[in-house]
C-alpha cells in the first residue's frame, strides 16, 4: 500500500479534525477571557446589532468605504469560495443531488450544473486569489506591513485550488469512490484512494484545516466578537 496514500486517506483526516477543534477552542477560550471595555457576547441581542454584524460578515461594508478595489475583489474571492465550500457537500455526500432531484432536475442536469458552475467557480477563485496576492506583493504600503505568515495562507489556498482545478478539469474523477471514502472516515474504516491528484488536493486541505485555528485565516470567527465591540451602543 502507498504510503503517502494512507496517510491522507485513513490518518491525516482525523488529526486534522482534532487540531482544528482543538485549536478552534483554545481560540475562542482566548477571546473569551480577554478583557474588554464592556460585557460581550458573541451573538448579541439588538436587531440593530447583529443586522450590523452580519453586514459586515457579509458585505464587508468598512472595505468598502475604505478601499473599493480591493473590496470588490476580497468580496468575489470570498463569495466564490462560499459556493465552493457548499459544492464540495456534493462531492462528500449526496445530500445536494437528493435535494435537487426532488426539485425536479434529472441526474445529468445536475451532474452538467455542476460541472459548469463548479469550473467556473475554481477559475474565479484562481484568478481573484492571484490578484489578491499580487497586490499584496506589488503595493509598498502593503507589502511592507506583510510577514510570513500573510503569504503562507494565500499560496496554500492556490494550491488548493490549482490542484482542485486540475482534478476537474484532468482525467476523470470518481465521485462515487470520493463518496465512499468520506463515509468510511464516519465508520472510522477508512478505505484508500490511489488518485494522485486527488491524494495531492487532500493532503493540501488538511493542511489548511489544520492551519486555519493559528492563523489571520480565522478572522472568519473573531470577526464577531470584533464587530460586536465596534457596533454595540
């Protein structure tokens, strides 16, 4: 058995997940027990609160107002990697084609819809991923309040994505075998895949996984608590 291909497939998942829920918690233990200026909550009450939060979540309207450039292309990037994110459900399970089948739409429509949008999906994301690295490296301004780990993040989501790219857009993926994999991680018999390109795009995002709860790639959580402080009355 290929060594490379165990690890990805019956042991780096399962270390990925206890990283990240470690670390995820050890984060939020964190935020919790840091001082602050008034009593805060993650999710607090008041329309006008969390309609704000929520905005910002969503809209990034303080980008806006700041740099519109680059919030047009942070905005695409991350509404893009959204419907990624939601389009990989399909890969894993078969939850997405259940629910549109029974809206109506035969099997190939939803195999040809999802080969559209998702090729559309990852040449967007590549593209606005590139542009949002460039900038940081052509701008002084930015580039000289970047470290380390500001570029270590965006060139492994590339790299996620240029492998994920290359998948679909290669020879033939094998979602039923895809689909299997992931159930047999739940029955904790973990079978293993011999793709290599899918062994390469795994062995990627497990290493993000793992990464996210110790890196900037978290504002996606303190963005909550931030906006909280910032938009209570």
């Amino acid at each position: 058995m290929n060594t490379f291909a165990f690890l990805v497939c019956a042991v780096l998942p399962y270390l990925a997940v206890i990283a990240f829920v470690a670390g995820m918690t050890y984060r939020f233990y964190i935020w919790f027990r840091t001082p602050q200026p008034g009593k805060m909550t993650l999710f607090p009450s008041g329309d006008s609160t969390l309609r704000g939060i929520l905005a910002e979540t969503f809209l990034f309207p303080s980008l806006f107002k700041g740099d519109k450039a680059l919030w047009a292309f942070s905005w695409l990037f991350h509404a893009t990697l959204a419907l990624v994110v939601l389009g990989h459900l399909r890969v894993f399970t078969g939850l997405i084609d259940t629910i549109l089948t029974a809206l109506g739409m035969t099997p190939e429509g939803v195999a040809s819809m999802s080969t559209t949008a998702g090729g559309a999906a990852g040449i967007l994301l590549l593209a606005t991923g590139l542009l949002l690295l460039i900038r940081r490296l052509v701008i002084p301004r930015v580039r000289e309040i970047s470290n380390l780990p500001d570029f270590i993040a965006p060139l492994l989501l590339i790299a996620i994505i240029a492998s994920g790219n290359l998948m679909r857009f290669g020879p033939h993926f094998d979602l039923e075998q895809t689909r299997l994999w992931a159930a047999s991680l739940l029955t904790f018999s973990p079978i293993v895949l011999a793709d290599t390109a899918f062994l390469v795009h795994a062995f990627l995002a497990m290493l993000l996984i793992t990464y996210i709860p110790y890196s900037k790639i978290l504002h996606f959580g303190g963005i909550f608590f931030t906006q909280a402080l910032v938009k209570r009355r």
